[in-house]
C-alpha cells in the first residue's frame, strides 16, 4: 500500500483543501508518522505549516464545523483542532537556538528543513506532505525510516548540541528506547554520559513524568538499566542506586538489590498497569542499604527494611515532585505490607495469619499478593516452588474470607469512642490497649465478632488495668 492510502481519512482531506487554499505548505509530522511505521495506533496528529500554524488551525476548524473545537495558544504561535476523539496540534515551521542557562529557546520562522533538523530523533524527523501536489510523499532527510527498520534511537545533528540545548531529550532518548525496545546509538549514548549534568535545569517534574512512562513501558528494566549506564540515574534517583552491588564477608554474600529491584518490577509489569504498584515494586527493598548488617550466625541482614523503606517515600516523592497524596500512601503501604505474605508462606499458613494480612491490606490485598508474587525471584527453584505453592493457599484463605463480610467479620463491633464512654477515659494509652485486646481476639478468631463476648473480654481487661466502668453506662 502506498503512504498517501494511509491519509484518506476525512480530516486529512481538508487539512490538504485547507493548506491549498491558503497557499500554505503542510506536512503530518513526528509521532504520529512514527507510530504508523510502527504500526501502533494514534489518535494525535501533528501539523507542521510552513507560514502560519494558527491561521491553519482556524480555517480548519471552520470547515469541519460541528464537533470541532479550537485553542490557540498565541504565546507559543501554536493551536490545536479537537474533533471528536481526533488531535490536531498545528504550529508553523520553526528554527531554534538556545542559551546555556534555560532549555526555552528563542524561535524565529523558518522552513520544514529547519523544523526537522529541531527534532530530537531521525524517527521524529519523519514528514509526510499533505498538499495536493506532493500528497503522501515522505520527506525523510536523516534517513530515520531505517532507523525505525533498525531499531536506533540517534539524533538528527550532533547528539552533544541536542542533549545540551534541551536536556529533557536525554530522558526522552532513554524513554523511547525502552518503549520500543531501540537500542541507543553509540555516539547518542556517549553524548548522554557526557552531558548528563545538564539534567540539573530540568524541572522535577518533567523528569517524573518521564520516569512515569519508561515505568510504565513492557519492560521497564530497560529503561533503568539505561539511566544507570549513563549517569543520570545518579543525579535523578539516587536513592535507588545506592541498592547496587555485592558485599562478600566470610564466603557468604548477599544479592544485588538493585538487579532483584529491576526484576521484580519487570514481573509484576507482565501482571498489571497500575503505576503505583509498579512505584511500589520499584520502592520495595528501597530501605535496605539503612538497614543491612552482617550477623556472624545467620550471614546478611536487613531486618525491618519493609518500615525503614516505608518512612523513607514522603521524602523522596516529595523531592521528585511525586504525588503528595493517596498514591503515595498507597505505595508506602505497599512497602510496609511486601513482607508480611512472604513470612506467612514461609511457615505454617495459619487462618489468625491471613485474618490479619486481610485486615491491614483492605481492599489492596489483591496488588499486595501480585507485589509479594513478583518478589520471589529466587534461583533455587525448589524454595521458590515452596513459595508459590503456599501462596496459592494464602490465596485459597484470602478468597474464602473475602466472600464472607470480611470488614465486619474483622473489625471489632465495640469501637474506641464506647470504651471512652465505657470507662469515662479520653483519648490515652489506655484506650489504645483495650482496642488492641479485641482487635487480637477477634483477629485470632479466640472469641466471636459478637457484643457479649467481646463485652467480657473488655471487661476482665479493663480490671487489669485498675479501670472502673461508669455507674451510668448501660452494658445493653
């Protein structure tokens, strides 16, 4: 099939009629050129118009008429088209030239040549014209058709100008690797390596929502493995790297948890595409270089690097310019949680266990178990036999308390504000001990979820503690 068959849709055909009678030159540019090559589906279209991108903009939205929306954004001599679920981002052909300080660049008008050789890769350099004349025709300068053949990811012009220009490329560069699975160029890599520093003038941000899409990629690894090589991962994420490496002390060492770290996040990316659980599995082990000890009995430890790795988040979303809210809690939840299956598939699967593996996870325990899943990673395939096998009952139990009303069934019906009244007590340590004694029965299922039992229970607890009920409280 020739190119032009694959702009006959009707937004094409009058972006051409609008082009030509405007006497303007139009070309269909960058990703959405790339992904048909590829094959992959899209909906936004980029419009390069050599004169006037805005006036382009407004007499295409005329024609459409119904369903079509307009913006123009004056300030950036851009405007887009929305028709229906269809994008349309029209700017005019541009050259660029920047200072050392900023990646905001001083733009002048300029021909198509110009605007591609702007562009950050040769794959994105790709155009199509959509005038009358020359319909369909690719113009293909940096042969970036072959790279897309090949695999490459390299810069139309010296990769150094690009990255030092406008750093943010450096990310973009590493994210379009991992998305396609491209291998980087060999002159664009050692241009990453060299000017990896700039990164510093790029809003947090920016780099965040970078990361957002190599973690969100089939195989996030890549990505990491990427940003490690060159430096970057350094200066963005550095907490991450300090998992590197193996220590060895009297013949026994421990694994590198930041291979075990990538790994894990690439197994639960074949499981599911939720960001979050996908941060969580990136942050799993994230407290282990706080916590690791050498213990001449047992070898390596890291004992309670789950909580340390926990307290850890708030700061280092908050420095990354991550979300300040439920998902950040959500992943730290996660974190604090990762262990607890793990342990209960290590011994006897006990019912108290999973009560109270279901009443701290909620209804998260579904993407607790897909994390605790995704972390046995180990090469000994009879104790990691062992580990699935037991998780596929802790599962089995899960299941069977899940049909049941399990918030009810778990959570004590005599709450903190009765005790309170019960015993004339404001908030205290008290308080906190009597609520502790039922949440442990019923959690242990040591007496029913019911009043009376629980009533008695809290009662003989309340004697222990030297607290007397209040002469107006009705037991009933």
């Amino acid at each position: 099939m020739e190119l032009k068959e694959y702009f006959t849709g009707k937004i094409f055909k009058l972006i051409s009629e609008t082009a030509d009678e405007l006497g303007l030159e139009c070309y269909v540019v960058g990703g959405y050129v790339r992904d048909l090559f590829l094959q992959r589906s899209s909906t936004d279209i980029d419009v390069v118009v050599v004169g006037s991108g805005i006036e382009m903009a407004k007499a295409l939205s005329v024609k459409l008429g119904k369903g079509a929306h307009l913006s123009v954004f004056k300030n950036f001599g851009t405007a887009q088209v929305k028709y229906y679920d269809t994008e349309v981002e029209f700017v005019g052909a541009r050259k660029e030239s920047y200072s050392h300080e900023s990646r905001k660049p001083v733009v002048e008008d300029g021909t198509l040549e110009d605007d591609q050789n702007r562009r950050d890769f040769t794959i994105n350099a790709l155009a199509v014209c959509l005038n009358k004349n020359h319909f369909g025709e690719l113009i293909d300068p940096f042969n970036g058709l072959d790279d897309l053949h090949d695999g490459i990811i390299r810069t139309p012009l010296d990769p150094d100008i690009t990255f030092s220009d406008d750093p943010l490329r450096m990310m973009r560069c590493i994210r379009f690797a991992t998305q396609l699975n491209f291998f980087i160029e060999d002159k664009t890599f050692e241009a990453l390596i060299r000017n990896k520093e700039r990164i510093k003038i790029i809003s947090k941000e920016r780099i965040a929502d970078e990361l957002n899409k190599i973690i969100l990629s089939p195989i996030p690894s890549k990505g990491f493995i990427d940003l490690d090589r060159c430096g970057l991962l350094e200066l963005i994420f550095p907490e991450l790297v300090a998992l590197q490496g193996v220590e060895v002390r009297n013949g026994r060492a421990h694994k590198d948890n930041f291979y075990h770290t990538l790994e894990v996040l690439d197994n639960i990316s074949k499981q599911t595409d939720n960001l979050w659980l996908r941060w969580a599995a990136l942050f799993h082990d994230i407290g282990k270089p706080k916590t690791k000890r050498w213990d001449p009995q047992v070898g390596w430890t890291f004992h309670s690097h789950n909580f340390v790795g926990e307290k850890m988040i708030p700061d280092i979303f908050r420095k990354m310019k991550l979300p300040m809210n439920e998902k950040m809690k959500y992943v730290q939840k996660m974190v604090s949680l990762h262990m607890r299956p793990i342990v209960i598939a290590d011994n006897e699967v006990t019912d108290s266990a999973v009560r109270r593996l279901l009443y701290e996870a909620g209804d998260d325990i579904d993407d607790l178990m897909l994390l605790c899943e995704a972390d046995i990673t180990s090469k000994n395939e009879v104790r990691k036999k062992k580990f699935l096998d037991n998780f596929k009952l802790v599962r089995k139990k899960l299941k069977d308390l899940q049909e049941k009303d399990y918030k009810r069934l778990l959570q004590p019906c005599i709450n903190g504000n009765e005790i309170m009244e019960m015993f004339h007590l404001t908030p205290s340590k008290e308080v906190g001990i009597l609520k502790q004694t039922l949440k442990n029965a019923v959690l242990d299922n040591k007496v029913e979820n019911k009043r009376e039992p629980l009533m008695q229970l809290l009662i003989e607890k309340a004697k222990e503690l030297g607290l007397a009920m209040s002469d107006n409280y009705d037991l009933i």
